[in-house]
C-alpha cells in the first residue's frame, strides 16, 4: 500500500506540468481556499482526461473545475490533485458552436454575437466557464444552457469512456444536470443558435415573450437575446458585482402547490405576483424577508444589495460561509417554513 506522498511522486512523473501546494483562493471568485495539495492545468481536453486518469490509476482524490465562480473551498484545502479545465477550443461552423469546456462563458457569448448569431446572448451575465455552466445548468434572464446545447461531450468516470449526450440525455433541470448525480468530467458541448438574419420579426416578439414570463427578473424587458449592454447593466443595478462573492449562494424555491406557503404566508403580507406566477421564490428574496440581509460571521457577510450574495468583507474563512448559510438556512426555515438548497459547490478535505 502506497502512502500518499509516494504516490504524489508518481502522479508527479507521470503528468509534469504539476504545481504542489497552489492556494485555491487565487483560482476562486470568492477569494477562500487553502491549498491543493497538487494543481495542474489541463489545456485541452486529452490533458484533462489522462489527469484524471493518473489520479483515478493511483487512487488519488481529485477535483475537476472551470472557472472557480461558484465554488468554496475549505479553508484547510484538498489533500489530492485539483484539476483546472482549461480547455478553450471554440469553432463556429454555420449556427452550430463547438465550445471545449474550459472556455470562458461570458467570452463564449461575446463570440457569438460577433459571428451573427442569437440566442445566447444572456450567458454574457454568467461568471465561470461553460464546463460549470453545463454542470449547474447555469442561466440569466430566462437563458439556461439546456436552451441552447444540442449535445454534451464528457467522460465518464465509472467506465472511463468518453460520450457524447444529447441534450435530454443530461437531464437538465432548474440549476440540475445527470453531472450533478453522476460523475463525469465534462469536455465541452455543441450549442445550436440562430444567425440572426434568418429570424422574423414575428418569431422574435413570440419567443421573447414565452421566454420572460419564466424569468423572475426585476428589470423589466430582460429576455435572453437581449442587448449586452442591457444585461450587463441590470445585472450590476443588482448585484454586487464589485465585491468578491461565489454568486448565488442558493438556488431559488420550486413550489408546486400554493399550500406550501401557509407559513410564509404567515408571515409575509405579499408574495411577488411574478413569484407565483413561475411557482418560484427567489432565495435573495427570501433571505430578506427572514431579516437576515447584512448578517455577517467573521469576515463574511450577507449582501444588502442582493439577499443569495455572500461577500467576502476581506479575509473571509469557509469555515464562516458554512456558518453563516447554516444561520441563514435556519432563519428562512424557522420564520418562513422554507428549506433552501446551496447552489455554490464544496470542494472539502477528502
Ligand atoms: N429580490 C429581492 N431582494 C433580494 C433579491 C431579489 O426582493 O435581495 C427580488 C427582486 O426584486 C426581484 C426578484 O427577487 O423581484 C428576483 O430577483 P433577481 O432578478 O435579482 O433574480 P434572482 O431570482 O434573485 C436569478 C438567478 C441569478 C441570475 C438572475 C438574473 C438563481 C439562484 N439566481 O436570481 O443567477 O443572475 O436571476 O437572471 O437562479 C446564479 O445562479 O449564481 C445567479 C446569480
């Protein structure tokens, strides 16, 4: 039986490009983490594959992620071999999109309007890369990835086979995938968009409309084909984009009978007409209502701007956003007779 020291050696001469001890604060938006026992950057996508194979073959524990942006990392960091996605393959052919997964989304977005094409045009408010945005089924302004991707490629790590899904084999939901159930490392995906100069007027005005009355936002007239420069300015009307935070810390709450509002009813004199409508609660919403926005553990503190954001104030521990989403789940639960679910990923002391 190897200790883990000999079998960082051997990890070490089979995939040299690896750094030893890389603090992850440097690599998540949230600015906390402590060390990766060892880090390597995977820059395309058979990289990708055989660091993960190497781990898999030393039975080294391992963590493949893109973009860090919705990500906590213990403060203790991670005894094993985190693996950044950083492949960044983009070809346009037509009004298909062939994007790697290490790409940047926002970048992804950018490009596509560059080329004529619509209808991806809300991931430009998305952090991260489009690997993350795959695995949470991201989405802005009633933008989602499963709008957009006609099939995923990744590996899968049961087998260790790489395979192509089609869009209804990933099984995408409200900020869910078959990723979040079942490990994969995901390699990138095709996006199917329209060029802009084949759509009727028409076929805009009816899509818009079906597409904002699933969107929740404040900002009125947000739909995802709209402007950059419109949602990148209701993004930052609110929120707290020029503080370190790991994005919406919660995922906002499905109802699908009205009875399971009694309490917050209770409690609450109105509930948003939108809200009800999508049979959804924002989480910022909620976490104002319970009177927890500008708590604040240590260095951590819930924003006044945005309820679902978690800045970091400075030097902000994990150990204090695990308590502070612990205090805040409680007092949504408790007053509200809600139970929120955590968007923001863990990566832990294995
Ligand atoms: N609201 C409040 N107080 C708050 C926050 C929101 O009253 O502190 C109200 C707003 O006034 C509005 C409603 O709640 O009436 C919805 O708010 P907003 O438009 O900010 O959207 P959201 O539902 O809170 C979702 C996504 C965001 C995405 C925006 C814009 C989730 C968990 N969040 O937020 O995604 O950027 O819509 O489309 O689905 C993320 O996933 O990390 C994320 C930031």
């Amino acid at each position: 039986m190897k200790t883990l020291e000999q079998k960082i050696v051997e990890y070490k001469s089979r995939v040299p490009s690896v750094i030893e001890n890389e603090p992850m604060a440097k690599h998540t938006s949230f600015r906390i983490g402590g060390p990766a026992r060892m880090y390597v950057v995977a820059v395309s996508s058979d990289a990708l594959i055989e660091a993960v194979r190497v781990a898999q073959d030393l039975e080294i524990p391992f963590y493949v992620f893109g973009g860090g942006s919705n990500l906590l990392v213990a403060d203790e960091g991670f005894e094993g071999v985190v693996i950044q996605a950083a492949n960044r393959g983009f070809v346009i052919e037509h009004d298909r999109v062939q994007v790697e997964s290490g790409m940047i989304t926002v970048l992804a977005a950018r490009k596509t309007v560059d080329a004529g094409l619509t209808g991806f045009e809300w991931a430009v408010g998305v952090p991260g890369t489009i690997g993350g945005a795959l695995y949470g089924n991201a989405g802005c302004y009633g933008g989602e990835m499963k709008d957009n991707v006609s099939f995923v490629d990744a590996y899968r790590l049961k087998d260790g086979v790489r395979i192509r899904l089609s869009n209804a084999e990933c099984q995408y939901g409200y900020r869910d995938s078959l990723f979040k159930r079942e490990p994969h490392v995901i390699l990138g995906c095709e996006l199917k968009l329209i060029h802009s100069s084949v759509i009727p007027a028409e076929d805009f005005g009816e899509r818009h409309s079906a597409e904002l009355s699933r969107s929740l936002s404040r900002t009125a007239g947000i739909h995802p084909t709209a402007p950059f420069d419109q949602i990148l300015r209701a993004r930052k009307e609110s929120q707290p984009l020029d503080q370190s935070s790991a994005g919406c810390v919660f995922k906002n709450f499905d109802f699908t009978d009205e009875s399971q509002l009694d309490i917050l009813r209770r409690y609450v004199n109105q509930i948003p007409e939108a809200m009800l409508r999508v049979k959804r609660l924002s989480a910022g919403w909620l976490v104002e209502q319970a009177g927890m926005k500008g708590q604040r553990i240590g260095d951590v503190q819930v924003s006044d701007k945005h309820g679902n954001f978690f800045l970091n104030r400075g030097h902000a521990r994990a150990q204090d956003v695990i308590a502070l989403i612990s205090l805040v789940k409680m007092n949504v639960r408790d007053k509200l007779g809600i139970e929120l679910q955590e968007e923001v990923q863990y990566l832990s002391l294995s």
